[in-house]
C-alpha cells in the first residue's frame, strides 16, 4: 500500500509485523539509501547478529528467484527477523519473481529498492496495491520540504539560528539528500560548542559559489573539458568517498541545466531571462563560466552527452563493474578538448 508522506518517517522507524515488506523508490538516491538504512536498523537494530541480513541486487536474483524464495523462507538461529534486501529493482517485474514476493514469510522482511519508478511499473504496483507491502517514494526536497528539512535539523541538534540562516541554506543546497545531509553535519560540526548559526557561519561553511565544493568544480572541469583539473578533482573527491553515482548524477544535472537554456535559446527566449528561469538560479560569480559552456556545449551534443551519462549510472550500479575506474575514463573523455 501507499504509505502517505506524513506517516512515512513513523512507518520507516517501526514497520511493524503487518508488513511482510517495503519497496523504497525514487529519483533522489540518497533518500533512498538513508531510509533503506533506517528500516534496516528498524528490522535488524545494531548489535544483532548480521547473518540476520541477506543481500542481493536484481541481476543475481532474476536468474535465481529460488535463491529470493529460499533466503525469505529461512528461519533466524539468533531471534528477531531476518532481513531480505534486494537492490537495483527494474520497473517491470517478472511473474516468478512476484510469486515469491507474494508466498508467506513471516519470519523475514523484504526490502527493495529502485531508481524512479513510472506510474504503470509493475513493481511500484505490486507494492502500492498489497496490504502488507509498503511502497515508499523518494522524492528531491522542495523549498517546502527542504525549509522543514533544514530546520528540523537545525533544531534536533540543540542550535538556534538568525532568521536569514535558512533562506540561504535553501537556496545553497539542492538536489540528493545525502549531500544535503553531509552538508548540514559539515555546518554543524563547523560550529562546535557555538549553538547559535548566523548567516556569516552559515556563508563560511557553505557556499552558494558552486566552485567552492569539490564536487562541483569536478562539474565545472567537465564542462570546460579541462583535462588537468578533472583527474585531480576525480582524486580529491574520491580521498573524500564521494560515491561515482553522486559524481554521475552532478554532472548530469549540469548538462540538464545547460540543456534548458539551450533549449530556451533556440526557442527566441532571451539569455537573462532563459537563465533566469532556472532553480536554483546561477550564482552571479559563476554567469559567465555558465555562458562559456552553452557556447562550448550546442544542444545535440548535450543530449548525447546526458544519454552517455544515464547509461553510465546504469553500468555503475552493475555488480562487478568497476565503478570508480568507468567514471575516470568517462570523465576524462567528454572532458577532452577534442571535438566529438
């Protein structure tokens, strides 16, 4: 069933034995991974024997559905429920695969995960309609959300805040929520005994120039196809475990945005007001840089580029690919001075 967004924080800390298990979908992958997390710990708390836990991804188990059947139908030697998860769900759903999502187990919750779902997967329905099935989406924040994200953070770890801290800190952070996360601990952790943010401690640990994060000067490196500045970018933010897909699904979003504009453009749309439609908006230190790349970008090669980079997130999630090495030659590829 449908878990309705005010109940979904209620439903991840404490599932309950009604549900047999829960499908966590959606395009922000960082949501999906915190509350995979947090209903994994719910199901299995810490200090439980981890032979409770059995992982699998979709490519193992579409070959073996027995090995999904076999792993839900067994009993736990150490108390408690065991704990089934399978990554990486496709849309579509097979038929001997739902057979068994379906058959009783009542001693193991499953839990599924999967990029952005469409309205008619099979998957998503499955678990939308199936009493006790929980489909969970996993949405990027909007002002709406993110504000209450922000301040309910702010708040849970003891600081007071100026009125001017949050509407900054929204439009500074956007998109996954396991960067927004890391970037708000980082605010936190800058603060130390300090419990109350202004907005000059706010300008000082986060900034809205996006060149001042690792991540997003890799961004730029790409886009400006500068070679020297993507391999030492790549190894800076790899010494900080920033995961491939985050690096993929950044660049991504640039392109996406170059695109817009572009596509604005072409439509007789004026360049201010093209890039003016944009949310977030362009940091005004970073217009022209912004505009160099729409020039060194023309639209057809964005959309080859952004098809490349989707298929790229798709061969990274592949179990036994490696991950960091396709990400640094991709990078460096579409980075090259030379023309396509």
């Amino acid at each position: 069933m449908k878990i309705p967004p005010p109940q979904i924080n209620a439903f991840i800390s404490k599932p309950g034995n009604d549900y047999s298990g829960a499908l966590i979908y959606g395009p922000d992958n960082g949501l999906v991974t915190k509350r995979m997390q947090d209903i994994s710990t719910a199901i299995v708390p810490d200090g439980v024997n981890v032979f409770n836990i059995s992982d699998f991804t979709y490519e193992l188990i579409k070959e073996k559905p027995a090995l999904l059947a076999d792993s839900l139908a067994a009993i736990s030697f150490y108390g408690g429920r065991r704990l089934v998860r399978v990554r990486d769900m496709p849309p579509s759903l097979p038929k001997e695969l739902a057979d068994v999502i379906l058959a009783p187990h009542p001693d193991s919750f499953l839990l599924m995960t999967a990029d952005e779902l469409p309205a008619a997967s099979s998957l998503r329905k499955l678990f939308e309609v199936h009493e006790q099935l929980a489909a969970i989406p996993c949405y990027q924040d909007d002002g709406i959300s993110l504000r209450r994200l922000i301040e309910n953070r702010i708040i849970a770890n003891g600081f007071q805040y100026d009125a001017d801290v949050v509407p900054y800190l929204i439009e500074s952070l956007a998109g996954d929520r396991q960067l927004i996360d890391n970037e708000l601990a980082k605010l936190m952790l800058y603060m130390g005994e300090n419990l109350h943010i202004t907005l000059d401690d706010a300008r000082a640990c986060i900034s809205a120039d996006p060149i001042d994060s690792s991540l997003d000067n890799l961004v730029i490196a790409v886009a400006s196809r500068d070679a020297m500045a993507i391999s030492k970018n790549i190894t800076m933010l790899q010494a900080e475990n920033i995961s491939p897909i985050a690096m993929v699904r950044a660049i991504s979003n640039y392109f996406m945005r170059l695109y817009l504009v572009n596509a604005s453009l072409a439509a007789g749309v004026p360049m201010q007001e093209a890039m003016g439609q944009l949310r977030p908006p362009v940091f005004f230190k970073q217009v022209a840089t912004f505009q160099k790349h729409l020039e060194l970008w023309p639209t057809g090669r964005l959309l080859s580029v952004i098809g490349s980079l989707a298929q790229l997130e798709a061969d990274c999630k592949k179990t036994g690919m490696p991950a960091e090495l396709l990400c640094n030659h991709f990078f460096t590829l579409i980075g090259a001075r030379k023309s396509a």
